[in-house]
C-alpha cells in the first residue's frame, strides 16, 4: 500500500489539473486517505452530522466511501487495484476492484455538492472512471482518449465536478471495458436530495448487478466470455451469503438496483407490490408511479422502487431468471429427467465404486447432498431454511420484516415463526375430485349461473 507521501508524489505528476487554486489548497491538505475495506459484511453509516440530512444507502455486502471537506468541495480517493473478494463462504475471486473491493464502495453526496475525487492506479493497465448518468462536463466523463488521456500504472488523476441532480448512478472503467469490467470493476454513486422533505424514507438499500464466468477449482474470471456467465452476484456476492434486508413493520423502504452485467434481469419481490420511482433518468412524479412485483433492469440502467412494509415475514427477493439463482452452472449438462440410469450406475461402479447417479427425477437432491467439489466452488443449488433446502444461489436475497427492529439495526434477526394456521402443511384426508384435460384445445369457462 502507497504512503501519503507516495501517493502525493503520484497525484502531482499525474493529476488532471482543475484550476491552480484548487490544486494549490489540495497539495497544502495532501491527498484524502485512500480508505480500504478487507471484509465482505455489509457496513452500516451513521446519518449525516452536518448539511442536509438524508437516509444513508445500505450496500448489500458493501460500504460507502468516507470523504473529507476542503474548503467546501468533498474530496474523495479511489483506489483501482487487484483485490481479493469473498463471492461466499469458501469461494474467493481474484478481481479488480477499487479500495479493496469489487464491487468498489458506494460515492455518496448530495445534490449541489462539488465533488473532487481522486482515481489513483494501482493495475498494470491504464484505466479511467466513467461517471454513468452523471451530468459533467466533457472533460470529466472518463472516456480514455476521447475525454481525456489513460490514468497510466502508478498515476493519479483528480475529477472534480458539480452534481446537479440527485438521483442513483454508477461507475465504471471506460478503456479496456471488456477486461475491467469483466474482473469486477464498478461501482454506485448516490445523490441524495437538498431537500430532505423530497423522497424520504426509513431505509435505503442498494444493489450491483454483476456477474462472472469463473471455473470451478479456479479464481480468475474469463474476461472473453460474452453470455455464459456461471456465477450471477449481487455486489460481487453469490447466495448463501447475501445479506438479507432488514425491516422494520411500517418502514417506507427503498430498493435502488444497477445493472452492468452483459443482460437484463427482471428482479422480483415475494409477499409486495410496489411502486418504481426512480430511473438513471431520474426521479417518477408520483402520478406517473406505476405499480410491479417484478421489475425489468436493463443492462446499463438502474431501477429504484418503494413499498411500506406492512407484512411480516421472510419474503424471497431474486432475478426471475432461473439459471440467474444457481451457482457454478455447467451449460453442457444433458438432460436426464426420466432416464434409467442402472443399468449404467452397476457398469460405472466396477470402476468409480462412489459414483453416484443423478438428474432423472430434477435437480432438487443437488441442494440435500454434501458432494466433494472442486476447491474454490460453491454448489449450484445451496442455502438451508428453517423448513429444510432453500434450492438457490447466485442472485437471491431475503427482505426481512419484523416488529421492533431499531431505525439503525440491520442485523439478521434470525427466521420469521409463522404465526398458527398461517403455513402450509400436509392434508392427509380424503382429497377433493380434481379436474383435469389431455386436450391442447381451447375450452372456454361458461359463464356462472346468476339465477343460482
């Protein structure tokens, strides 16, 4: 890790000069503390304790950068350097990242704030940071060579700019995209409202969609790959160890997710409806609020949305993309869904005495066994419940809604215990008679009967 004063060094003979006075007051302060992060918990901020108040965003298995003031700009360092992340529990990747982490940690500011933020490059490439949605000046928007040179290895630039609207946005590398990118380097970057009395509420969480193809028994991800990703993450994180979100009954809650994986993902929410109110456009007036249970995230877009958390319980929130909630997916895998494997299983064990014959019945016996797997990977299908098997991965979270949960608490608080008659539960006496039709015809329902 550089020293203050070989990060001085570096930001003097690399910086992107703003104007001779606000360089000269920023060489007297010294570059702000290039913050680093080693866990992959999520971290909670304290609310703001001068200017305007506002909620601070929760990143899911993520933190928000700290800045310092320099006469009245918010000054802010990021890091572009190899990291290590802990995707789960005994699977960690090799990435690029920013300050320790990928995703990088969450910029927040608030609306009319000038922010000056330095990009100092630890990689062995040049790289730039693009400021996705921001509105700036040509010069600031981090294009390498269009908007201004490379940050070379062991260089550091300085954008500053005014933020003129608030709203969610992202960032990212805009130079060798395909490769940064692809190892994990992006990030959010929040601006709250001036006014604190405009779109308030409790809780705020945030949410990266990312993605990675990486071998099992292996760490580095394959930049090349187009489609095929094999892990699907939020915040560079798989299930079973996404943090679950955290509720209070009757907190307002906010969910802001950004996209910039290679396709969409419709994210979907159990136990709610909601409204979206925000796009990377800005913010939905309440009359043109529409209601989903599921939004579509376009790649390279966010969508926010909001409900009141009025039912309690352990609601599933995931992509609706089936292979999105899996681990570790191997796209070849025939089908063997009604196959009689004895035949073959009685050959195979003279050989592999511990083969075991899988699939013919569906996949769902992959989340009750303990196989051997390679090092560095996580099952496809994993994660255990109060009931039994949770059978996901990848992008799949829980929202969690209690009664009594404190405004700064965002710990687990375990499982929700349904309340008497409120499970499902077997029916052991005589069933129903139940229709049914080996027809591919259309049969109309007639109308019911207004006289009986």
């Amino acid at each position: 890790m550089l020293n203050r004063r070989q990060l001085l060094g570096a930001g003097a003979a690399g910086a992107t000069l703003v104007s001779s006075k606000a360089w000269g007051q920023t060489l007297n302060m010294g570059l702000p503390e290039a913050a680093q992060m080693d866990s992959a918990a999520t971290a909670i901020t304290a609310r703001p304790s001068s200017g305007p108040d506002y909620t601070p965003v929760v990143t899911l298995n993520g933190w928000t950068l700290p800045h310092r003031m320099n006469n009245g700009v918010k000054e802010f360092h990021l890091v572009a350097e190899p990291v290590e992340r802990e995707l789960a529990d005994g699977m960690i990747a090799h990435l690029w990242g920013y300050n320790g982490q990928s995703t990088g940690p969450t910029i927040e500011a608030v609306e009319g704030d000038r922010v000056r933020i330095y990009v100092t490059n630890k990689l062995p490439e040049g790289t730039t940071v693009h400021w996705h949605g921001l509105i700036l000046p040509s010069g600031m928007d981090g294009v390498s060579g269009l908007s201004h040179p490379s940050i070379p290895p062991g260089k550091t630039f300085v954008y500053e700019f005014d933020l003129v609207k608030s709203g969610t946005f992202m960032y990212h590398p805009h130079g060798d995209e395909m490769t940064q990118m692809a190892m994990g380097m992006m990030g959010m970057f929040v601006v709250h409202p001036k006014d604190p009395t405009f779109m308030p509420v409790d809780r705020d969480f945030l949410i990266m969609l990312n993605a990675f193809d990486i071998d099992p028994g292996t760490y580095v991800p394959r930049i090349m790959t187009m489609t095929d990703f094999n892990l699907w993450t939020w915040n560079s994180r798989i299930f079973p160890d996404i943090d679950p979100l955290v509720v209070n009954k009757g907190d307002k809650v906010r969910v802001r997710v950004g996209n910039l994986t290679m396709t969409n993902h419709p994210i979907h929410m159990h136990g709610y409806d909601f409204k979206v109110t925000c796009t990377d456009g800005g913010w939905v007036p309440p009359e043109a609020q529409w209601p989903e249970v599921s939004i579509d995230i376009p790649v390279g877009a966010m969508r926010a949305y909001e409900f009141v958390a009025d039912h309690l319980g352990d609601w599933a929130i995931h992509c609706h993309k089936s292979h999105h909630t899996m681990n570790a997916m191997g796209h070849d895998v025939p089908t063997f869904i009604g196959v009689n494997k004895k035949p073959l299983t009685q050959k195979i064990r003279q050989f592999q005495p511990e083969y075991m014959p899988m699939g013919m019945s569906g996949m769902g016996d992959m989340a009750k066994m303990e196989m051997p797997l390679p090092d560095n990977t996580i099952p496809m299908m994993t994660g255990w419940g109060p009931y039994g098997p949770i059978e996901m991965g990848g992008m799949f979270s829980v929202v969690k809604v209690r009664d009594g949960i404190d405004a700064d608490d965002y710990s687990d608080p375990g499982w929700y215990e349904n309340p008497p008659g409120e499970m499902a539960y077997e029916w052991t006496g005589e069933l129903p008679e139940f229709a049914s039709n080996n027809s591919p015809k259309t049969i109309l329902t007639p109308k019911p009967n207004s006289k009986g």
